[in-house]
C-alpha cells in the first residue's frame, strides 16, 4: 500500500488490495495464457476460495446500494423512463464475469454514456437499445481486431477536456431539477438560461432537500480523511452515501405525503418486472410511423463512431486505473465490454461501460474476483421485481444533487494546474478540447482535441534533432551531421535542407559531409530519395558526403534505388580512419557490395 | 554537371548552368535577406548583366512556344472556350518575376489544375476566375504564416499516385478527341466506355493525323539521347517539338480546307484580343438567373482547399527540382503563387501553378533570370492579339495528341519499381492515392493517401524502440532501461507496459529498475503521468526506480508534477556508482532540489 493513501480520495485509492486472488494468480488473469485469453474466468474460477466469498459479496452489495440510484438517475439523463436504467445495470455485471480481466471493473451505463445517447433516446427507447447492440458489435469487433492500441492516441489532456466538459454539461443540466424546475435540455447553456429565467419558479422545498442533500454527499465523501476511530466505518460510511441520501430522500417524501400532500417532485411510478429477454428491435415504430433499420441507422450516424469509441476509452482508462503493477490487456477488455453491451441489448439495456465511480467503489470495499459483479446484478434484478413501488417516493431533486455530486467529483480542477506547471503547451489540446466539447458537441469536441494533440507529434517528426558540427580532421573541414532522430518522409526534407542551409552558411570551403547513421534505424522511399538529392545537392556545392554506419537495412534502400550510392556507405571504420581512407583514396575502396539478383545490400 | 546527364531524360536535366547569375547571387536569390525577402526581384535586378538577355530571350520564346498551344490545349480541359488558357498563361509570367525566388519556374495553368477546375468552369467561365481569386488569397495567405512546411506531410509515394492517376485520366479523357469523336466528359471510365462504344463512329482522317502526331511527339522526346553530331541542334528540336507539330497540323487543315472540304475537325473560332483587366467577377448569371457570391462560394465548396493544396504541391516539387544545392524557400514560393493567380484573376485566368513541362523546357533552353517569363507573357499576348485567326485551323486530334505526350511523361511507372525494390511498405500508401483518385476523386483521392501516410508516422511514434536488460551489478538484479526515441503520449504507456510485461516475465526478483534518459530530450504531462505510474506499478511489484541521466527539462516536468518524484533523478553518476550508492544509502541523497517558487529543477 502507498504510504500516502490517506491523503488520497477515494478516487484515487487505486492500488489492489495485497494478496487477492488476482495478484495470487498474476499474469493468468490481466494477461491470460493464449487458451484462457478470451475468457479470463477459466483462469481464476478454478482457484477461487470460499473465503474470497464474503468479500465478494460485501463489495458487490456496496456497489448495488450505489448502482441502483444512479442507474435511475442516468436513465433519466438518457430521457428514458427510470427503469431503463436498471435494465442496464445487470446484465453487463454477468457478462464481465466471464469476459473481464480486471476484478474492479462495475459495467453500468454512465453519465456519459447516457448523455451521448440522449438525443436518439428521446426518439424511441428502441434507438438506445439499438445503439448498445450494434455499439457493442463494433466494441467486440475492434477488441478481436486488436485495435485496442488506438486509445493510446488519445493523450490524458484530451481526456481531461472531455471528462470535465462532459460533467459541467451533465451537472448543469440537473441544476434545474436540482430546485424542482423542469430542465428543457441536456444542453450547457440553456440549462443555465433556464434556470436564471425561472428563478421565481424555483419549488422552496425541492430546492431545500435538494441543496442539503448535495452538501450532504460532498462531506460525506470526504469521511474516508477522519483519521480518529475505526477508519473502516468511515469508509463505508462514505461508500454508502448515495444510498442514505437516497433512502432519507424517500422516506421523508413518503412520510409527508401521506397526508395527500407532497411537497417534492417525486420519480413517479416504475414500471415493474424484469425486462424480457429478445432481439434487440432491428425496427421501430415512431408517432405511429414504420421505421426500418436503415433508417434507424441514418439517424443514429455518426454516434456509432464517437459512442463506441468513448465506451472503450472509459473502460480502458478504468481498468488501467485499477491494475497497478499488470498490464490491463486492452483489446480483451474491450471484448469484454463489447459482449456486455452485445448480450444487455436483449434485456432493452442502454449502452454501457466502465464506471469510474462505482469501480472505485468496488475497489475500496475489498473486491476479490469479477464475482463481486454477480451479487451486484442479483440486486438490480431483485429492486426490479420488487422495490418499483418504492422508487416511486424518490425525490428527484435527491437524484439531480447525486448526479451534480458524481460530476463534480469529475472536475479535476487540479489537472488544470498540473498541466500548468508541467507542461504549459498541453493545455492547448486540453483547451481545444473542453472548449469545443462544451460549445460545440462532445463527439466532435473529442476529436477536435485528438487531431489538435497530434498536432504535435506530427511537428516533431518533421523537425528532428539534426547536429552540424565542423571540424578539421588531417587539414580537410569536414561537417559532421547528427541525427538523434528516426527519419521518416515528413523529416527527410528538414534533414536535406539543413545540411544544405549550414554548407551556404560556412564561409570556409568543406570538403566532406559524413552523415552519421547510428540512430536512423529505419528510413523510407522519400528518405531515400531525399539522400539521393542530398547527395546530388552537395556535389553541386563541390562536397562530397559519406554515409557512415547506417545499418544494412536503411543503407539497402537508398542502394537499392542507385546503385552508384553504394560506394558512400561505410562501415567498421573510426572516423579518423575514415576520413584518412577517404581522402586518400577517394572513392576506390567501396565498402558495400550489392548483389543486383537478389537486391541485397551486405558489409563487407 | 552530373557525369550521367545524357542518360537523363529532359525531366532530370534539373542542374541549373553553372555559373548564372543566381549561382553567383547564391543565397541571395534562393534565401533572400530580410528586405528583399518577399521582392527577390530585388536581389537580382541590379545585377543583371546585358549578356543574359540573349540566354533568358531564347529561352522564354522556347517556353512561349511550348506554352501558347498547351494553353489552348488545357483551356479545353478545363470546359472553357481555347483563349481561356491563353489568358492564363501571361499574367503568372510577369507577376513571377516580381515575387519568384527560382529562376526557372514558369506559371501557367497546367492539366491537373484545368481538370480540378472543369466541373466548375463547365457551368460558368466566371467559377472559373473567381477560384483562381480566392485559391490565390489563400495560397498568398498560407505563404505569408509560413505554411510551406506542410507540404512535407505529402510524401513522393502520396505525390506520385496522385501525379499517375490525373495524368491517366486527362490522358484517357483526350483518347476520344484523339480520333475525331466527342468526348463524354473528363472521367476515366466513361471516356473508355464512349470510346469503345463508339468505334464506327471514329473519323479516320483525324485518327491518322492524331496517332502520327502522338508518334512524332513521342519520338522527338527522345532526340536529346541522340550522340552525335552538334547535341544543341537535337536539344532545340526536341524541345520545340510542340510548336512544330501544331504548326504542321494547322498548316495541313488549312491547305485541305481550301477546297472547301475540311478533313479534320478544328479548333474554330477564338475571341481574339487581349482580355480586359477588371476585378475578377463576385457574382455571375447562369442561365440567366443571378448568382450571389455566397452561392458561388457554397458550389465550389471544397475545391478552396484542394486546388491551392495541388497548386501549392506542383510549385514547390517543380522548384525544389529545380534548385540543386541551395535551399528553395517554400513560403515566399507560396507568395509568389498567391501573387499570380490573385493578379491573373483580373485578367480572367483560372488557377495556375509552375507547369513541370514548361519549367524544365525553360531549365533546359538555359534560362539566366525569372525575366525570361516576360518574353513567354509577351509573346502569348501577341499570339492573342494577332494569331487567333490561325489558332482556328489547329486540329482538334493534335491538341489531343499534345496533352496525351504529356501525360504519358508524367507516368513514371519505374517509381513503382524503385518502390518495389527500396521500400515495399511505401507502396500501400501510393495504392491508396492512386485507386482513391482514379475512381473516386483526386481532391479526396489525395487527402486519403496522406492519412494513410501519415498512419506510419503515427504507428512508430507509438512504438518507441525500447531496450531492457538485466544485469547483475553489486549482487544486485538491475533492469537497465532504454529508450531509443523521443517519448511522446502515444508512446508513453508503452513504455510503461514494456517495463512492467519484463518484470513480469522474469523470475528472479529484480530490485531495481533504471530509466536511462540520454535519449529523452522532451516529455509531455501524458509521459510524466506514466512515469509517475510506473514508478507505482514497479513499488507494486516491490522494485525501485531510478531515472537516470535524464535531461533536467524532462525531470522537471515529473517533479513539478509530484515533488516526491525528485528522489529518483540521478545525475552525474557513472552506472556502477549509482546502484551502489542507491543501495548503501536508499533514498536519502537526493540529487535534484525544487525551488517551489519558480517551480524550477537543478541538477545538484
């Protein structure tokens, strides 16, 4: 354990617990042997003990209290009907049992998640569905093609945008119901236009629960810092904070209404039961009208790129989180997520993904093995059979201050000056980010941010560091050119024009360029032919260039496409040697031999 | 000279004559000081010699007569009337002196530009102008903030495949015109279609006179490889082969016609004069209905970013050809692109861009000065004041088999080869380019082969080559790190996965992990989180870490992040020193002090 764990929040308590199973069985669970890497439960079911239950269930029933709230809450974000939330709860919590690498891990829909799908949601439920089925397809898709290497360009500054201009987005939607206001969008800036000019119908006594609530389950949060008493109980105290607020929310709305006067805007009914289990709707009907699956594609458009791709940067991003000292397998976690979406789309579920909260929560209470999830689903299913009736007395102003307490907790403010004083330029495609997330959309805002980040990668490859130095070795001046960087088309260009530029520049006549080769460990055809250029540029400038210890490989190319350069090339010399060798015997003694049948370069 | 020029065709005579005047200006024309940067006319102008009128007169009436009928030729291209192309073909001349920085480029519209502007010029000659204007502001505008680096993200595969695809497709578009029938349109395959649908309908006297010329063409191309007798004669004559086909074309359609029976089908009327010079036109009539400039902007959409990228692309590839040995300013090329088609735009042009063709006829007739483009713009301005007359009788087949020669020398099929042969992966990339741009567009056809391109770029910055040993050093097991290239947040978690999976793998305990930082010149907030979680995987897996010789910028980044950090930073030590001081002492000698308030790092 860290020995500053008790400075961190609870969000940052990442470190597995020492000596679970999965630590037990190291590699076999978050890098499975090959006959196991599909499905990570045949790895550590057998070695599962019967002592690992009670935790297992501790967890998973923590992870339940705090599920099924926000599961409600979020279904409202999607603008569905609150038990869509739950329908979204349970399955994914089964399926990761078998497909997932990472025992913290909670799949629910999130905030998020719920957020993206919200504009199709509204439509018809049947879109949402749909969009977990087929968002699930391309997730599982992606994961068996390996793909998941691509959230890697996706740097943490972009994501910090993302994140925090999704929670301002998400919160501020619920600051009107927050004071019994009916929100009018999911939108930033109407939401808080909303609210200033419907101030005089802000309801006194939703507003009131509201607001102690939301205080409430801030300083709650904060319990896990008391470092008096049995820090045990703080911590589960803490973890079960939306639970009591929801629990006190309810009661007290109950209470009062029994005199056939409800002071709160209150969830209203639930409609009970288990949701069926059947093929996702591949059509629908809207307003009475016929909608066929094309269509119903041509709607959802673009969602099926950014919905996906945030599903796998949330999980991914989470399970790394989780799994300090193991390597989170990317793609199986993503095969994971795409099954949970795939099978939760036959249970009328919403897409979902890791949650970053109820991951957490997981982690804190003790999580021995992906098991935990089964005592998680197991209690949906059971609120869904049984607790409807019960959900009917949930304020909804308890609901927006949980929602506004999970988006604050998302707003790391202090990334923002982290960033600041790391690393200044960072801030530009976190700006990009944030600015075009909340202004524009979060689908393009994100992309936005990934292109701006790449930005930079791609400058760096067209600038690489190049060293010039002249020196006069046996009364020759020779330059001695450095590259301490992989050449690659986008840099050949720089490399040719600053040798060029510091040759026009010497005022003294140089005889020699020697390009040293040490660090170009690959080049290609415009490389080449750049160096072919290079080459003929010098010669018009009456100086002569070697090519000293590149490797076979790159030396291959560039002869490959001239034979005649094949006497630049050379190997196995010091370089006083070499100059010594070169002016003496200037361009006899060749060092490279090609073989012209088989188009090999070989040292001699 | 190079040793092998006379085995070069005329596209590679690229040496400038040594000994001109902009060799003996040197940097002075190519790298302008700062006042005469943007006016190198400046630089060069005061010293002009009288001697070089002959030379730069020679030349630029070599290059008009080049220029006149492969402007009436490309004016058909581009859906316009003949004397649209000469009205293109002087003002870029005249400008080019005042702002071009290489001495042999000449500007005139070229077939790729008259194919790009065709769906356009075809509803209004005025779309035509009015893109030549703002395709000019831009290109102005992107030379003025210095853009011209980014053509370097187009590399020679991306550059060749596109080159490939127009020129087949111009070329295919003429092969009707070729033998007397009407050409459908300017798209590959429909052209083939109507040609071989149309077979009967071939008119056999323009079919012969067309294969003859395309023949002569063809062979005087290669009268410059001819070894004896004076090689000056054979040059001239190769050079002007253009001129002389259309002159005998023309003759021979005007001797047949005067017994009233015309074999061929001619060119017909020109609009003879000069055009007016007039803003270029911001609002037009079709069909005589009003069209406002917005409109107009909305249909030519996103030909404003692919014509100045093709334009700017053909300039700058044609000077940087052109240029041995001194550095080709792409900006000021830009500004001098930006210039022409701006001023051209006032004398109804359509875009123009340097012309491969004509530049290297310019290079080859030993041009001096930029002012030899003054006798080519007089010359088509005489040519439109006086000949238009004759211009009537030039077959249509000899433009035909002018524009087909052309394309044929700008398929260079043994790139492919090169490629094969030097770098097979480059050609995925010129696959891309060329199949997109044959059959889907060449705007997005080229867009495409760059983000495939750039897709190698991306896939090595994410993999760096990192190098882990383990070395018994002191009793100690010690994994010694290193990374061979920048790290960058794409390839930051790779880094951290490589040390981690190692550890894994090994099944020896290893105390200690070094990052070796020689090579890390510059990390971002993405890589210093990583280090940061490495440095808490690797206490998970109960092994220290220690960066070592890492550069104090790269240092500072992670310890203004986490001051904790600064304890792992060693520098000044040599290896063995270092694991033996970090296990007699562990932790105590730090070695880098944080000065909080500037947030600065120093090595001790």
């Amino acid at each position: 354990m860290r020995a500053d764990d008790n400075e961190e929040n609870l969000y940052h308590e990442q470190l597995p617990n020492v000596g679970t199973l999965i630590e037990e069985s190291g590699r076999k669970l978050c890098r499975p042997s090959t006959i196991a890497r599909k499905f990570p439960i045949i790895s550590w079911l057998p070695r599962y003990r019967s002592a690992y239950l009670v935790q297992d269930f501790i967890a998973g029933f923590t992870v339940g209290l705090t599920t099924i709230p926000q599961a409600i809450a979020y279904g409202v974000v999607a603008g569905l009907e609150p038990q869509y939330g739950l329908y979204s709860a349970f399955m994914g919590c089964f399926t990761y049992i078998v497909f997932g690498s990472c025992k913290d891990v909670t799949i629910a829909t999130t905030a998020i998640m719920a957020l993206m799908v919200n504009q199709y949601a509204t439509i018809s439920p049947d879109y949402a569905v749909l969009i977990c089925f087929l968002a699930g397809s391309i997730i599982l898709v992606l994961g068996l093609l390996n793909m998941g290497v691509l959230v890697r360009f996706i740097s943490i500054p972009v994501i910090t945008g993302f994140t925090m201009a999704a929670a301002t987005t998400i919160g501020s939607a619920q600051i009107n119901n927050l004071v019994g206001l009916k929100g009018p969008s999911n939108d930033l800036l109407p939401s808080w236009k909303h609210f200033f000019t419907h101030l005089p119908s802000i309801r006194v006594w939703d507003a009131l629960l509201g607001v102690v609530t939301l205080i409430f389950l801030l300083l709650m949060k904060q319990l896990t810092k008391i470092k008096w008493g049995n820090r045990l109980v703080w911590k589960y105290l803490s973890l079960s904070r939306n639970a009591l607020a929801v629990i006190f929310g309810t009661f007290l709305a109950y209470i009062l209404s029994r005199d056939g006067n409800q002071p709160f805007r209150v969830t209203g009914n639930i409609t009970a039961g288990v949701p069926p289990f059947r093929l996702p709707p591949f059509s629908t009907t809207v307003d009475g009208e016929y909608v066929s699956f094309a269509d119903m594609i041509s709607t959802v458009g673009a969602s099926l790129a950014s919905i996906p791709m945030i599903a796998i940067l949330e999980i991914v991003a989470i399970s790394k989180a989780f799994s300090k000292g193991k390597i989170v397998d990317a793609s199986q976690e993503m095969i994971a997520l795409g099954m949970c979406n795939i099978m939760g789309s036959f249970v009328l579920s919403m897409p979902v993904t890791g949650s970053f909260t109820r991951t957490a929560v997981n982690n804190a209470s003790g999580v021995r093995t992906p098991l935990g999830g089964a005592v998680t689903g197991t209690l949906v299913l059971l609120a869904l059979a049984f607790l409807t009736q019960t959900f009917y007395y949930i304020p909804k102003t308890t609901l927006a201050a949980l929602i506004i307490a999970a988006m604050i907790s998302l707003v790391e403010l202090e990334r923002i000056s982290d960033m600041w004083r790391s690393k200044k330029r960072d801030l530009f495609p976190f700006v990009v980010t944030i600015v075009t997330c909340l202004f524009w959309s979060l689908e393009y805002g994100i992309v936005c941010g990934i292109i701006a980040n790449l930005v930079y990668i791609l400058y760096s490859s067209a600038r690489p560091q190049v060293l010039i130095t002249l020196e006069k070795i046996n009364g020759h001046e020779v330059a001695l050119v450095d590259v301490k960087q992989k050449l690659d088309y986008a840099s050949a260009e720089y490399l040719k024009e600053k040798v060029v530029a510091y040759l026009n520049q010497q005022n003294c006549k140089v005889h020699l360029a020697v390009i040293k080769g040490q660090e170009i460990n690959s080049i290609d055809y415009t490389v080449a032919m750049n160096i072919i250029s290079l080459y003929g540029d010098l010669k018009a400038l009456d100086c002569e260039m070697i090519c000293w210890n590149w490797n076979i490989g790159s030396a291959g190319v560039v002869c490959r496409l001239k034979t005649e350069m094949r006497s630049i090339f050379k190997f196995n010399y010091e370089l006083e040697e070499l100059i010594a060798s070169h002016f003496d015997t200037s361009n006899t003694a060749s060092t490279v031999t090609i073989e012209p049948a088989q188009g090999q370069v070989n040292a001699a």
